[in-house]
C-alpha cells in the first residue's frame, strides 16, 4: 500500500536519472536483498548500523519497481521476484533481532521478533490464499513497507523492544481484518470440492 504509492509519487522526478543509467530492475532487487541480508547479520550486534543497512537496503528495494515502471520493463516474473525474496529479507531481519536478544537473554525481546515474524507471514498467506480463491485482499492496517519502517525506526532510535510489541498488535488487527474480509466475500456456500 504505502510502498506503491510513494513510489509512483517518485516516478515522475526519479525518470531522468532512472532512464540515464539504465540499469535492470534485477540488480536493485538482488542488491537490496544482500544489503538486507547484510542488516539482519549486523543487527545481531549492533541495532543501530543495522537499521542504517537495513533502510539503504529499502531504498533499493523501492528503486526495482520504480525503475521498471519507468524503462517498461514490467514483469510478472519481476513481481514474484520482487515478493519472494522480501519473504527472504524480512524472515532473516526478525531472526537476527531475535537472536540478539536472546544472546542477551532477553526473552521478551526474542519472543516478540518471532510474533512479528510469524505474523508477517500470516498477513501475506491470508492475502495470497484470498486471490487464489478470486478476492482481492488490499485491506488492513499494515504491510511490509509499513512494518520496515517502524522497525527501522525502533532499530536506529534505540527502542527495538517497544516497535516489536507495536508491530505485533497492528500486525495482529490486519490479520483479523483480512480475515473477516475474506469471510464476507467467501461466507456463501459453494459446490466445487476444491475447496
């Protein structure tokens, strides 16, 4: 949500520059996945250099769709690409501030980057088991784009802790939310055993 339309608000100024060096959306998606691999290592020790890893990663996580609208190089590929290794990114970012904490043996910390994690991958199952079945699923409260930069600013700020517990509960809404969505759109009986 938040991520599509900040980067169709940047498509316009960005163009000049993206059409002058021409580079393949492909390479701004594998940078931003090492880079945030790199953040989700460096976290283990240090929660401030990884938040800054981690939001140069997010600028070129941003940059792949922009330069791809722009170029006309739009993929279904791309888009898959672009999906699966954000599951990718963000599954080894919450592992790495879970095992920070437990390494300092703060459980509560380590419990919640799970929550968080599992949540996350909750929100994007529900919604891609909804378009499976044919119902369009952009509802709720939060999405990754949201979830990074709160988690960015929990890392770089100090107060890593508090933003997990945060995201956790807005996490949570969103999951009700897709899924009294989904069950009003699908409540209706149906014949096909399929499903």
């Amino acid at each position: 949500m938040l991520s599509s339309k900040l980067g169709h608000f940047l498509d316009k100024p960005l163009a000049p520059v993206i059409k002058f060096i021409n580079i393949n959306p492909n390479f701004y998606t594998i940078s931003g996945l090492l880079l945030n691999l790199l953040s989700a290592y460096v976290v283990i020790e240090d929660f401030f250099l990884g938040g800054i890893i981690l939001g140069v990663g997010s600028i070129f996580d941003m940059l792949d769709g922009i330069t791809a609208r722009i170029n006309g190089r739009v993929t279904k590929f791309g888009a898959f690409l672009d999906s699966f290794l954000d599951r990718i990114s963000e599954g080894f970012l919450f592992l790495g501030i879970a095992i920070h904490f437990a390494l300092s043996v703060d459980l509560i910390g380590a419990l919640f980057s799970i929550i968080v994690l599992i949540f996350s991958y909750l929100i994007s199952y529900v919604r891609a088991r909804a378009e499976g079945l044919g119902v369009d699923c952009k509802v709720g409260l939060i999405e990754r784009p949201e979830r990074i930069i709160l988690i960015l600013i929990g890392l770089i700020f100090g107060h890593v802790k508090l933003f997990l517990i945060i995201l956790s509960s807005l996490s949570l809404i969103t999951i009700f939310q897709r899924f009294f969505w989904i069950y009003k759109k699908l409540k209706s009986p149906v014949r096909d055993s399929r499903y």
